[in-house]
C-alpha cells in the first residue's frame, strides 16, 4: 500500500521523504491555511520534495471556475493533482479534466455511490473519509471494502485513498481491505514504526551486550 502524507508541513514531508517512505502528499485549504504561507509557494516546494502525486484542492463552486482553476493548479508542478469536492458540479469538472489528461482526487467522499459515480466520471483516485465517519457512529473501514468491491468488480483504474486517518489501527485496517493508499497526517507517521516493545527490547539488548564486553574485559 502506498503512502501518501496528509500534510503541507516542509518538516514533516522531509522527514517521512527521507526515510524512503513517501509515495505522495495530499493538501486541502484547511491544512495550507495552517502553514500560514503562500499558497503556491508551499505547493510548488513540496513537489519539488516528492516523487509522487500532490493533491492541491479547489476552491471553486462551480463547475467552469472548477475547471479554470484545476487547469492553473496542474501548471504549478508535473505532480499536482487537483482535488475536487463531491458535487454535481464536482463530478461535472472531473469528466471534463479527465478528458484534458488533468489527474484529479475526488474528495469528501461518504458513500460508496459517490465513490462510485467520481470514478465513472473519471477521478484518478477517490478520496473516502474515514474519521469523519467513524466521528458520526458510521464505518469508514466498511467505505473502504465495499470501494475496494465495486472498483474490483467493475474494473475501474481509480485508485482509493484513505483519508481522515486517525490511528495506527485505521491503517492497518485500510492495508488488510486491500487500498492502494493511505494518506496520513505528518505527526501521525512516526508512530507506524515506534513500538514501546521495540524500545524496551533494544534497551534489553544494550544493557546485556555492555555486561558481557565488561565480562570479556576481565
Ligand atoms: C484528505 O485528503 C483530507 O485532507 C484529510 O484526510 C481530511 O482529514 P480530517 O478529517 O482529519 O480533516
């Protein structure tokens, strides 16, 4: 399963770049408005970070500014994605940026029917919210395997993300339902590879290799 990081955080995105880990990153204006810088600016130098796909999302109602405005994004870098809601005249825009070869993310997807209907429109993936499920006593995991059913059965290239991940768990489940993606936020990266049984294991390791070299020395 690829990882994608839900963040616009420079710090974050090296980090997780670095360690050889990052297939891509997605944004949206809540998470660029809490970097506080230029727009375009912090698209373009995540880009220029990641081999991989960035999603950087509309702010368009309807469909024409949708179009206008996902044709301005796609010229910012060759690895933007443009994000369009789950509207009609979402779905509209999608249809037609598909046919312009423009790579677009479906997102706030709540239903398998949406998800459904923005792959028939086109979408290069579909971004399904797990959380924000999860928050209403829904199943965000249920989303992802009947997703996961119907692209299957019916052959559709669109690739799911999950999205509004909120643990480890989620993504693990997310890896057993068979998604192609999981896009998680920066801080919540780390913990996929810090296990308390990890550190309590190598100071074990430690503490018994310094007493059997000071034995040695005897
Ligand atoms: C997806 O691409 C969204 O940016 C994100 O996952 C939303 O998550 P949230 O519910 O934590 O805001």
């Amino acid at each position: 399963m690829k990882i994608f990081a839900d963040t616009a955080n420079i710090a974050e995105i090296k980090r997780i770049n670095d360690l050889g880990l990052l297939d891509g990153v997605t944004t949206n204006p809540t998470i660029i408005a809490r970097e506080g810088k230029d727009w375009e600016t912090v698209e373009k130098e995540i880009c220029a970070i990641v081999d991989g796909p960035v999603s950087a999302e509309v702010t368009a109602d309807d469909t024409d500014e949708m179009v206008a405005q996902a044709r301005e994004l796609s010229a910012w870098a060759d690895n933007i994605v443009v994000k369009i809601p789950m509207t009609e005249a979402g779905l509209k825009a999608v249809s037609i940026l598909s046919k312009e070869g423009i790579k677009t993310n479906v997102t706030l997807v709540f239903s398998a029917v949406q998800g459904m209907l923005a792959a028939k429109a086109g979408a290069t993936y579909v971004s399904p919210f797990l959380g924000r499920l999860d928050d209403i006593g829904a199943s965000g995991l249920e989303l992802v395997e009947k997703l996961r059913q119907i692209f299957d059965v019916y052959g559709y290239q669109t690739e799911i993300i999950a999205a509004s991940i909120r643990h480890c768990q989620h993504v693990e489940q997310v890896a057993l339902a068979g998604c192609d993606i999981a896009t998680i936020p920066g801080h919540l990266i780390p913990k996929l590879w810090e296990h308390p049984l990890t550190d309590k294991g190598l100071a074990t390791f430690k503490k018994d290799w310094a007493e059997f070299e000071r034995l040695q020395q005897k």
